[in-house]
C-alpha cells in the first residue's frame, strides 16, 4: 500500500486484505509506516500534507465529519432495533374506553389523565419516527394507569350501589359512608390500592347492613 501524496509503499507484498491488516500490526513493519497509515486512515490526509497548517485543519474538519457521520449512523441503527409499537399503542387505547365507560373520568379523574398524557406522549414521539422504544414504553404506562383508574372505578360504583340500597332501606351505618367517602377522595388522587381498599370495604359494610335484621 502507498501514502497517497507521499509516494512511500506502507506494506509491501499484501496480496489479500486479511494479510495486509496482519502485517500492519506485525513487528516486520517499523513504527513510521504504522503512523503513516494510521494517519491516513483518520484523516485522509497524508502525513506529508499534514505538517502544513492547511493540512492540519483539513484534517480536523475531516475527523469532525467523520464523527458525526458515524454518530448519526449509530443513532439510526439504535432506533431501527425498535420496531413500531402497534400492540401496545392499540392496548392503550382499549385500556382509556374501558376506563371511560365505567366512569373513571367521575371517579379517578387523576389516573385517567395521566393514562391520557402518556398515550399523547407516545403518539407525539411516533409522530417524529425515531423515538419507538420510549413510545412503547410510554404507552405501556398508559395502558397501566388507564387499568388502575378503571379498576377504582368499578370498585367504588360497586361500594355505592351497595351504600344505595341500604340507604334506601334506612339501615346504612356511618362506618358505610366514611369506607366510601374516603374510597372517593383515595381515587380522586391516584391512589388506586387505597382506594380500592376502602370501597371494597363499604361494599361490604353496607351489604352487612342490608342483610341484618331490623
């Protein structure tokens, strides 16, 4: 191989690319013609070209581009391993009508909108076609907190159906109303397992209720 403008043969008798790279490292070639291609290959610029401050700043303007060149490549081919998430976008949204249509927007209006917010967030960064892997990961999320607000949502309509009829019938305790009253607050801040918890528990002491003779 030859230093391009310098007109020095680097390896002599290379007939194969795998022999040339061998003998590039090979204790047979000195440290200066090692230098010389390794300069080369940096910078495209040979070391003869590369003592003139012209050649220098070409040589720097050339690893600059190169550099960016490769970061661009990387994050391309980082983004192409993340293929588009169809599955968990569709989950998502299936997850916010199921919670919608048992009211959670009445009784966990927090968890709905964060639901909500992620699955705007996941459909933005699909927008701009190299954020697949936070989009998936996003709408995951989504369908999770649309779940959860779905969930104390059933629970508490079911705490107050059951608070209904003892109510109707004259016989719902106060420890009923305070289990739901606090079931409702619980769910209207995010907080699904105490929420779920404390409707569950008027559910059933407004069911004892009901069930006691009068």
């Amino acid at each position: 191989m030859t230093d391009p403008g310098a007109g020095v043969t680097l390896f002599p008798n290379s007939d194969s690319s795998c022999h040339f790279f061998f003998l590039l490292w090979n204790n047979t070639i000195d440290l200066t013609a090692r230098l010389r291609f390794v300069t080369f290959i940096l910078t495209g610029i040979p070391i003869r070209v590369l003592k003139t401050p012209q050649g220098l700043t070409k040589a720097m303007c050339n690893i600059c581009f190169h550099a960016v060149k490769f970061t661009l490549l990387a994050c391309i081919l980082i983004a192409g391993c993340a293929s588009y998430p169809t599955q968990q976008m569709s989950d998502a949204r299936q997850a916010l009508r199921a919670a919608h249509d048992v009211g959670a927007d009445t009784y966990a209006p927090d968890s709905l909108q964060k639901a909500q917010k992620l699955l705007s967030r996941a459909e933005d960064l699909l927008g701009s076609g190299i954020a697949y892997r936070q989009a998936k990961f996003d709408a995951i999320a989504a369908k999770d907190e649309a779940i959860k607000a779905r969930n104390m949502a059933l629970a508490i309509a079911a705490a107050k159906n059951a608070v209904g009829r003892a109510e109707s019938l004259g016989v719902l305790s106060t420890e009923a109303q305070e289990s739901l009253r606090r079931a409702v607050d619980a769910a209207k801040h995010g907080q699904a397992t105490l929420a779920i918890q404390l409707a569950n528990d008027a559910k059933t002491r407004a069911e004892r209720d009901t069930a006691a003779p009068n």
